[in-house]
C-alpha cells in the first residue's frame, strides 16, 4: 500500500477497533483519512495452525510487568484485536459504568457516557461484523461441560456472543488468525473494504509513530520510522492532518503520549495511571469423572459460554477458554497442596488435559491501579501491584468456583505463583490515558479530545475507565464510533 495523497484531514494511529471503525466513520462522511499501522497486512493464507512462540511474536506484543509475573498482550498487525481475539462480544452491563474510584472516590465514568449512550455504537458494531449468539448446537463439548458444571450446581450459563460466518471449519485456531473466508468476520474482512471503497482512505503499514507534535499553524505532525525490517536504514516521514486520533491500543498509545511529552508539555499527569486489567484472572476446572470427555481441541473451534452467575453480587464474570490452551495452562496450574512440576503433575496432566482440563477467564469490576511509563527505548514499563483489592477480588473468585466444583465433584486447579491464587491475565489491558470530566483524573475528555490539545484525540482501550468485568471488545469499538460521531458533529458533519 502506498500513499498516493499527503493532504488529509484526519490521521488515525492503529488499526484496530480504536482505528478502523472511526476510520470507516469518517470516511464515509467524506473525510481524507491516512491509517498507519506499524504492523504487517496478513492475508488470510499467512496464518498457520500452530501455537509456536516464534509465530505468536509474529502476531502480538509481549509485555512484562516489573515484577515479571504478569504477561501483557497486544496485537500487531493490521486490524489489530479483531484479527487474533477469540470473537467473544458482549454489552457491558450498565452497573460497571457506576463504578467509583477508591481513592478519588468519584465515578470513574463520565457522567454522559453509560451503557444507554453506548447502546446506538454497540448495534451498529454488532451489525458490521455480523455479532450474533450462538444456538447451543454450535457450543463446543468443553463449553458444554463447563454449562453443565454450573448447571448442576444451580447456577446459569449462557451462549456467547461471536462474530463468526459460515466459513467457519471449527478448527481451534482463532487466535491465531483465520486462515478461512466466511470464519472470522474481523474488521479487515467487513469494514475495511467498505473504507477503501470511498475513496477517501490511504493506508500505511509497516510504518511507526515515534512522536505526535503540534504545528504553529494549526494541527498535527505525526513522525514516523519504517518498521519494515527489510530495509537496511529505516525511513522517515512526517505526515501532517487538522485532526489525529491515537488508536494503538494502551501498549503503543500511552508509550507515545510519553515519547511526545517534549511535544505536547500540557499532557494530563493522569497520563500512564488507572489502568486496569480488566480483572482478569485465569483458572483451570477438572470436571466430574462422571461427565462426557471434552475431546480438548479436537472440539469445536471456541467453547461458546459464558455465565452471568456472580455478576449481581459480584461483578464478575467468566467464560472458558479456547480449546488448545488446555495443552499449555495445564502446565502451570497444579492441584492444591501439589507442586506445578515433578512426575506426580506430569502424570495429572497428561491423563486429563484433553478431556477434563477446562481453562477459563474470570473477570471483574476492581479498582485500576495498574501504572506505566516508558523505559530507556520508549516502550511501555508496567507496574502491577498485588493491591488489597486484588487479592479480595482472588479470595472472591476462590470461594466461587471451590463452591462449583465441591457441589458437583469436580476439582479447582490453582495457577498463581509466590504464594498467589491465580494468574493474572495481560489480554484485556484497559486505561492509562482515560477519558474523564475533569484533567486531573483523565487524559481525555468525555468526547475522546485530549485536555489541551484540540483535535488531538485517544478512541483505543486506553480511554476506558475502568475495568468492565466482561471481554472489552465490544465496547472498545463503540466507545470508539461514539468517539468517531462526536468528532464529524464537532465539525458540523463535514471535513
């Protein structure tokens, strides 16, 4: 792809749903858009069926925590999230947009933005990519076990929420990418299409954002580097729009705020604080010796449940995970009072890990007080601390699902280390450049404009709040097409 047209009007950073579905916004409503993405455009027949660590650094940004116990992941290539996620889309439910900070004790939310101002953004997301509920069919025998778990201790599950078309061939490699026209409906095979068609969007891939900078005459320099590693001197280039959005997603977005601040010396001191991770905890579940074996990841392709059971009380809400991973969680996790390695846990796993090892994904409404900053390179340094909150939110999430499977005969894997519970998923990583009414406690206010800095805008999972206690996809698209409407409105409808 190359740039045929350097006057633009808007600039979008990222290509995911932060980037793509304002970027389809406004070129539809005629706006010249230049997309840049420091990833690769894949084709469908470059995805593979393997989970290897050297193809998986291919496809996501690995991030440690300082601590190195907490793993956090973003995709990198073209379309970002909705290319490499497991196709789970959910409205979040309206009570997380009440939750109030612990130390400003303040709603996290603006007051304008809730799940009713949300819910026009969610359709017409929910419309692009075809996002529909599964019938009971189509859920995969480990989904099924894991409904029935609930089911038989009294408590409900239902079908999830997937993005997926007819193509589909069950294969279990969603999130490594979909190798099958009509499989997965992400943003490149939906909505890009419909962008181009216009007229009005250039594309640049392979291409990084070192800085963001203002210009004297109005707008924003956007400074660039080739990330194409085939060339033997990197590139560079400037372009300049009225208008920018910042849409890499936390890891790329927050780091170059950081990397601009020489730039842009107003930036909020909210900039890399209240970030969250979504709650995120991982566990594994045996189930029952008396239940059909799973078949692992000769299932279906995903596991299709999810349950709502704690939400009302707890906030919290799980799902179990795609069928392949069982192979890896289950090396981790180790029984209670057992050790995670040694003869005794290679023999557990090997006799149950592809029909009784479910791994699941809880998540919750806690408090965001992840941080970061940028390390010597100008990347993203994350800190994670093991809060109060936190280990309530464990204790909480322990005491559930031991009830579950001691009702119903079955067994509680634990797969935290140093003396934790569980393991602290990196997948859902919310915050660090948030929206909020007032400067002190956001980077962006409630339209998604940067304090300070007019046109400048942030429409990625780095605006959210706060923790939404369900998988985040969805509403990061529609906070971002809200964010798309306030800026065409903001300029009377046209560029």
């Amino acid at each position: 792809m190359t740039i045929e047209n350097q006057s633009f009007d808007v600039i979008i950073v990222g290509s995911g749903y932060g980037g793509l579905l304002p970027a389809y916004q406004l070129t539809q409503a005629g706006f010249k858009v230049l997309l840049i993405e420091r990833g690769k455009a894949w084709q469908r027949n470059m995805f593979r069926h393997s989970w290897a660590p050297e193809y998986l650094g291919g496809l996501f940004d690995i991030s440690l925590s300082t601590s190195m116990k907490d793993i956090y992941r973003g995709s990198k290539i073209f379309g970002g999230g909705s290319v490499m996620n497991d196709k789970v889309h959910h409205r979040t439910p309206s009570e997380a947009f009440s939750f109030v900070d612990p130390d400003t004790k303040r709603a996290a939310w603006p007051s304008n933005v809730h799940r009713e101002a949300l819910n026009p953004f969610y359709k017409q997301v929910e419309e692009l990519l075809s996002i529909h509920q599964l019938s009971w069919e189509e859920v995969s025998r480990i989904g099924g076990n894991f409904a029935r778990m609930f089911a038989d201790a009294g408590l409900s599950c239902d079908r999830n929420n997937f993005n997926v078309g007819t193509g589909c061939v069950h294969c279990g490699f969603c999130e490594a990418g979909c190798q099958f026209p009509g499989g997965k409906l992400n943003l490149v095979s939906e909505v890009f299409h419909l962008a181009l068609e216009t007229g009005n969007l250039e594309v640049k891939v392979e291409t990084s954002v070192k800085t963001v900078a203002p210009v004297r005459s109005g707008g924003y320099e956007v400074h660039c580097i080739s990330s194409d590693k085939s060339y033997k001197a990197p590139a560079t280039s400037t372009f300049t729009a009225p208008r920018v959005i910042l849409a890499a997603g936390p890891i790329g977005t927050v780091p170059l705020l950081f990397r601009s601040k020489a730039h842009l010396p107003k930036l909020s001191s909210a900039l890399g604080k209240w970030i969250s991770n979504n709650g995120d905890m991982n566990f594994i579940l045996r189930t029952p010796d008396s239940y059909p074996d799973h078949l692992g990841f000769r299932s279906a392709t995903s596991t299709g449940v999810m349950t709502y059971a704690f939400w009302d009380e707890h906030h919290i809400t799980m799902h179990p995970g795609m069928a392949p991973i069982p192979v890896f969680a289950g090396v981790d996790a180790r029984r209670e009072g057992g050790l995670a390695w040694g003869l005794e846990h290679k023999h557990f796993v090997k006799k149950n890990v592809v029909n009784r090892l479910i791994p699941v994904n809880a998540m919750g409404v806690v408090p965001a007080e992840i941080k970061m900053e940028i390390d010597h390179d100008g990347n993203a340094k994350i800190h994670h601390p093991r809060t109060k909150a936190l280990e309530e939110h464990a204790n909480i999430l322990y005491r559930l699902m031991k009830g579950v499977c001691q009702t119903v005969g079955g067994e509680l894997l634990i797969t935290g280390i140093d003396g934790e519970l569980f393991d602290m998923g990196g997948n859902h990583i919310l915050g660090g450049a948030r929206m909020s009414e007032q400067k002190s406690t956001g980077v962006v206010n409630p339209s998604g404009e940067v304090f300070d800095y007019p046109g400048l805008y942030v429409s990625d999972a780095s605006s959210i709040p706060g923790s939404l206690g369900i998988n985040p996809a969805l509403t990061i698209g529609a906070n971002a097409m809200r964010i798309g409407h306030e800026l065409i409105r903001s300029v009377g409808g046209k560029p």
